[in-house]
C-alpha cells in the first residue's frame, strides 16, 4: 500500500494494548494517537508504544488528526455516543464487545453507520481465533452434513485481574450494566454458536445464579456469577455455559450435525472431529481412544510446529479480525463479521437480561 489507514484509540485501558500491539503488526496500518479520559493513561499508552499524539478529549483528537479508523475500548455505556461522533468526523469504526448495551440501541447504531458510508466491527476476537477459523471451515465442507445443536462453553476467573477489579469496587462500571458480569463478557459465548442458529430471534430459556461465598451487602450482591443458556431455533438449538467456578476453565465450542461433530478448544488450540464407529460394536468401542489419540497427537505437533515458528500466540485471533476489517476498507469489501449475525447476538443477550432481571425481581 502507498498510504496506511490512520488509526486513534480511544479508552487506554488493558484491552487497549492488545488492540495496539496488534496494529503494530499490520502493514496496512499505524496507530498515531490515543485518547482518554484520564489524560495519563493515555500518556503512559503513548509512551510505551511511541506514539506522538495523546489527548483525554475525543472531539479534540478526531479534529486534529483526520483519522481513517477509532477503535473503541472504553466501557459500553459509551459506545453508542462513541460510535456517532466517530462516524461524523469520517471515520469507519472498530468498537469493543458488546456493541452497546441494548439491542435497540445496536440497530440504530448499525444503521447510522450504514447510512453515512462507514464499516463497523466488534471485538469477537475469538471468533477469528484458529480453532474457530477451522471449524467453520470444516462446517462450510460439509464434515459434519447438516448442524442441528452447538454447546458452547466460556470459563471466566473472579480471580484474575478483571474479576478482582469487579469485585474490589461496587463502583466499577460492569455493576451499571443490565446484564452486569455476563453482558462484559458473553458475546464470546454466543458468537462461537450465533451462525448455526437458523433464527434471527431464536426462543430463549435461562438459568443463573451466585456460587460464591464472599458477599459485600451492596449491589456487587446483585451479580450472578453463574449462567446457563438454552437456544432453540426453527430447526437447530444450542446450549451455552458461562462459569466462574467449574474447572478447569475451558473455552470451547461443540457442532453436532447429521454426519459427525467437531469440538474446538479455544485454550488447547484443538479442533477434534468425532466420527460414528464403522466397526462391531466392543471393537469399535476399544479402539475410539486409539483413534482419538492419534487425532490429539496430530493436532500437538502442529501447534508445537507454530509455537517454533512464533506463530502461536494469544492475540491471533485479534491480529486476524483487525487485519480483515482494515481490509474491508481499504479494498471496499464487506466487514469480516456480518450486521445480522452482530445483531442475532445483541437480541439474543437482550433477551438473556430481561429474564435475568425478571428473575432476580421475583427472587426479591
């Protein structure tokens, strides 16, 4: 290319390193100011990654530096204003997951873009990672015939960083969302199993609650830490898990279809396709494990051959979604994760809420 997309980043918070880190990567790009609220985490941001330009107001940035592309790291709540004020001064937009807190807000947000001639995406990072990569290619093949039921599950540690930061204030900004710990956090659930659901408003039914001891008597109480998801649509169906407590914590998604199913891990970088035994029945059962084995040996090899080569690293799925996205402007294609499928999942999660909330209020 003769000229790089200029990119600005707004919100410099951990998230925000790995959006630039990743840019840093990319040919067709280069990051050239940052921005927050807090003028010093956008100075420190600029420091360690030798950018020039740093500034806490947004407006003040977009004037200033005629930027191609804003990436939008800050909590939620302010995507939607964000978003706007992105797209009136000229710039297509990445914006952090969930694309805002209510559906209603996503379809106006999604069409306003639209209509002013921009691109949007949203984090899925894990949507683009190899393991998911793979097993949508292996769908599209046919491997597994026809997909009739997907199972995803999504661990998350209270005890991390981001779990001690929500739970250390009752002042953090997760508290204020509808769907609080879940809404930060369940797009990576839902997104691994949106495409196989053959409806854009599938039938929702819930189950969630609190398995931890350690209570605050303020509205950290309020926040459930466990979920589980059922997702019906005309003809396929899901079951999704959101755990902070069940081990180990696995990230992985499972197809089953009318010939086979695939498992991708998301944490062991495996894609395993499950097949009916041809053999009698004793035999067949004994030598599955031989044949999984051999799947599992397979699949090692080839991640440690990607590990020697440097190419087996955590962010590879968000290098990909920004390397693709930034694509999609640059040759005006469309973006790497469709509107309807962005949308499915922001109804989907709305829907997931409103009976969160339904029952927390009848609990009350």
């Amino acid at each position: 290319m003769d000229k790089k997309l200029k990119v600005g980043v707004v919100g410099c918070g951990q998230i925000a390193d790995g959006h630039i880190s990743e840019i840093k990567k990319l040919n067709n790009s280069e990051v050239v100011a940052l921005c927050d609220i807090e003028k010093l985490m956008a100075e420190q941001a600029a420091i360690r990654y030798g950018i020039s330009s740093y500034y806490d107001n947004f407006e003040e940035m977009l004037n200033e530096q005629n930027l191609d592309v804003v990436h939008i790291t800050t909590p939620p709540q302010s995507h939607f204003e964000l978003t706007k004020i992105a797209v009136d001064a000229g710039c297509h937009v990445y914006v952090e997951k969930p694309v805002t807190p209510t559906y209603e807000d996503t379809v106006k947000l999604i069409e306003y873009v639209k209509s002013n001639g921009k691109k949007l995406t949203v984090g899925w990072n894990s949507y683009f990672d190899p393991p998911a990569v793979e097993l949508r290619e292996m769908v599209n093949q046919g491997v597994i015939g026809q997909p009739l039921h997907a199972e995803s599950f999504f661990g998350y540690g209270l005890s991390g960083s981001f779990g001690k930061a929500i739970l250390g204030s009752n002042k953090h900004w997760v508290h204020a969302l509808p769907g609080k710990l879940f809404q930060n956090n369940i797009d990576h659930m839902i997104n691994k199993v949106v495409e196989f659901i053959d409806s854009d408003k599938p039938q929702i039914k819930i189950f969630s609650g609190k398995y931890r001891d350690r209570m605050f008597n303020d509205i950290r109480d309020k926040m459930d830490d466990e979920l589980r998801v059922m997702i019906q649509g005309h003809r396929t169906s899901a079951y999704c898990t959101f755990s902070s407590h069940i081990q180990p914590m696995g990230q992985f998604v499972k197809v089953y279809g009318s010939k086979s199913a695939i498992n991708a891990d998301f944490i062991h970088r495996t894609v395993i396709s499950e097949n009916s035994t041809t053999f009698p029945s004793a035999i067949g059962r004994m030598l599955e494990a031989f044949i999984m084995a051999k799947k599992y040996r397979k699949q090692g090899w080839r991640n440690l051959k990607k590990f020697i080569k440097s190419d087996f690293h955590y962010f590879v799925g968000l290098n990909k979604l920004i390397n693709d996205y930034y694509e999609s402007i640059i040759y005006d294609r469309e973006p790497p994760i469709s509107y309807d499928n962005i949308l499915k999942v922001s109804w989907i999660m709305e829907e997931i809420f409103n009976q969160l909330n339904q029952h927390q209020h009848d609990d009350n």
